[in-house]
C-alpha cells in the first residue's frame, strides 16, 4: 500500500464525516482533518461557556453541540473558523434574513474559502485528500498538479438529477418554487460541482439512487463506490412510548424537497382522532405556508440534539417523504429507536428496509399512498409494533462500525491498486 497519508476535508461534522475519519485513523491512514469549527465538550471553550448567563449559555451550547468533534487518536484536528462564525452568527441573528441572503446564510462562500484555504495550506505531506461535495474543486486542481490521489464523496444525488426532480416539482406547484433549492442554483456553482467530479480518481456515495445519478452523466461505474451509511445504535435506542396518542414523525428540513407538503394533504385526509402529526426542523416553505396547516401539525423549529431520542420514541411511526436524498441519516436514528419508517425510493428505503417488514417504502409525489399507508399504521398498532421490532433489529446490521469496516476496506482496495 503505497499512500499512507490521507487527509480529509468537511466544513461541517456529519457524523458520516467523522466516522470516515475514525476508519482512516484506525487503519493509521489519517494525516489530519480539515474543517471549519469543532467543539470540543470538554475542551476550554465549553468551560468558558459555562461561565455565561444561562439563556446565553443554553444557545450557545445548543449549535455547538451540533458541532462536536474531537480528532481522532494520532490525528491533527485544523480548524478555519472566523467565515463559518460568522454565517452562523448571521443567520441565529437574523441579519442574513434581512440582508435576503437565505435562512442558510452566505453557505457557499464558507464551502469555497474552506476549499482555497485546503488547495493553499495542506496539500504538503500528504498522499491523498478526502473531500465532500461544493469543497473539493479548487483542492482537487491542485492535488492533481501535485500527484496527490483525490478521493470524493457525494452524500446526495448529483445535481443534474437533484435538478430535474425539483424543477418537476416547481412546475406542478409554483407556489413553492422559490422553496426548491436545486432549482435556483448558480451557474458557477454547478460548473465546480461537475468539475469535482470530474477531477475525482474515485467516488464514494451511499446509496444507489446517487450512483445512478453518476451514472446517467457518464461516470464510469468502476469510478464508484456504494456504502450506505450507519445507524448509530449505541445512542439511540428504544424506550417505552409514554402514552398511547398515534403519532407521526418526520424530523428534518420542513420543505417540499422533503415531500412534506404530500404528507400534510395525507395527513389532513386522515382526519383521524387521537393522532399528531409532528415536524421538527427548519421550516423551508415559502412564508406562511405552512401556518396554513397549523391546526393539523405539532411544529417545533428546533429542538435540542440530545432531546431527539424522546422524540423518536414517542413517535408510533416516522415519515420521510422525500422526492431527493442521499441516505437521509434521520431515518436510521428513527429505526434505531425501534420506530418503523414509511420512505420512499429516492430517500434510500431500498437500501435500509424491506418494504412491509421494518416500514414501507412509496412512491414519490403520492400523497394516497401515503394516507394507504399512515392509515394502516394508525389501524394496526400491534403489527405496527412488531414493525418496531424489526426496524431496531435491521438497524443493528446497519452500524456505523459496520460502515467504517466497509469505508476501510473499499480504500485499502482502491490503495492497493495504485490507480
């Protein structure tokens, strides 16, 4: 095995990140990891926090938790911070809001000053680079120039896919156009994404819906790795639901990208008495559009990362409608509390369950399907409970140990071939 010093680069802490760089470190592969802010719970600034008035505190806390990354053992931690702090800022603020510049902030610019930044600085010492997509065209220009292998991942499906599929949707609702993201991307920004792509010795994503997307632009197939990702099953696990209300859940970006708005016209059918549908996550839809459907839903904006195993287990069934995915990690938390899913093919249900055995698996853009399938559920709960079982169980064969071993063994394989 000829590379021995791999890098490997994220602007935020994805826990598929984080798990890549524990199974890079593990095998000594892990030169060092490149991000923009990792909060160490433990480390000085968590003290320093603790000195603040409590309001302050519990904010602060509360976004850097979601920001928790400790290297890995034998591995240097380099932070690029001041640009992702102040998106941050902006966006808790409201200034970025009020300036038009999105709910997400000025985003692109802290993924493209994190990749000049790596392209400029920490390319030396190194035989290799991990990188993740919108952070890897200018690093991977000048890794080539150097003879450094570049390895890429694309945790969602490619853009011309991800495009197509939201321009779809805006065309059947216009109202909810502006919400689409992929339909409004900048030319310059899709151009570096298939420059990235293009300059990728080898590509790593985690379901085949996103390979396909590769696929369909001509990626060779040998260029492509599948490795779904894990279920973190030692933190999220089953605990008695506390009453006996049937309660859908669906955690994670509240917009249409998500299907959401099939599942509140579902939801609204149902009618169905005793039951709550609840929605935890940003709301994306256009403003004052979801208010429309206040008196069906239980809406939470945000809540505390270590409040979501309770959500989770007070939920009879979780929901992901998704018209576009990678491999959404919510769905694997949900089952590793012992909740069944109901998903959809482009959210990677066929790679994470069995359609009628730990969930069901529907179509896109079907929201009878949907209310077939909640009403099923709300009419079964001794099946449905079983369903829970067996959603835990499939969990179990989906950690992300399981993950790191296979992450490992594709690279090991790809070094040992030497390109």
């Amino acid at each position: 095995m000829g590379i021995r010093r791999i890098s490997l680069v994220h602007h935020t802490t994805n826990p598929f990140a984080r798990n890549a760089a524990i199974a890079l470190a593990e095998a000594g592969l892990l030169h060092e990891v490149v991000t923009t802010i990792a909060y160490n719970p433990k480390g000085q600034l968590a003290r320093a926090i603790q000195l603040l008035p409590n309001s302050i505190e519990r904010s602060l806390s509360r976004e850097l938790e979601r920001r928790a990354w400790v290297a890995p053992e034998r591995a240097v931690l380099r932070t690029h911070t001041w640009k992702e702090a102040l998106r941050v800022s902006l966006v808790k603020s409201g200034i970025s809001a009020y300036l038009g510049l999105g709910k997400c902030g000025p985003i692109d610019w802290v993924y493209t000053a994190l990749d000049d930044h790596v392209a400029k600085h920490h390319l030396t010492h190194v035989d290799a680079i991990y990188a993740y997509e919108d952070s890897a065209a200018s690093t991977f220009q000048v890794a080539k120039q150097r003879g450094i292998a570049c390895f890429y991942e694309l945790p969602i499906v490619f853009h011309c896919t991800s495009r197509q599929i939201q321009q779809d949707e805006a065309n059947l609702f216009p109202e909810l156009a502006s919400s689409l993201q992929a339909v409004h991307e900048p030319a310059w920004k899709l151009e570096r994404k298939d420059q990235e792509i293009n300059l990728a010795d080898h590509i790593f994503v985690p379901s085949s819906m996103t390979q396909q997307s590769l696929l369909e632009v001509g990626v060779a197939p040998e260029r492509i790795s599948v490795i779904p990702y894990g279920a973190p099953v030692d933190y999220f696990r089953p605990q008695p639901k506390r009453d006996t209300t049937f309660r859908a859940l669906f955690v994670g970006r509240v917009g249409p990208r998500k299907g959401i708005h099939y599942l509140l016209q579902a939801w609204k059918n149902l009618q169905l008495s005793d039951a709550e549908l609840k929605l935890l996550g940003i709301n994306e839809f256009p403003q004052g559009w979801l208010e429309t459907y206040q008196d069906h839903i239980h809406y939470l904006p945000s809540v505390p990362h270590a409040s979501l195993s309770q959500h989770y287990c007070g939920a009879s069934v979780f929901v992901l409608p998704s018209l576009v995915e990678g491999l959404s990690l919510v769905q694997l938390e949900a089952m590793a509390c012992g909740v069944p899913i109901i998903t959809t093919p482009n959210a990677a249900g066929p790679e994470i369950i069995t359609d009628g055995v730990e969930g069901f698996i529907v179509p896109i853009r079907d929201a009878d399907a949907l209310q077939e399938k909640l009403e099923w559920c709300y009419q079964n709960p001794e099946k449905l409970a079983s369903m829970g079982v067996a959603a835990r169980r499939r969990a179990e064969r989906l950690t992300w140990e399981n993950y790191r071993r296979k992450f490992l063994g594709e690279v090991s394989k790809l070094l040992d071939g030497g390109f």
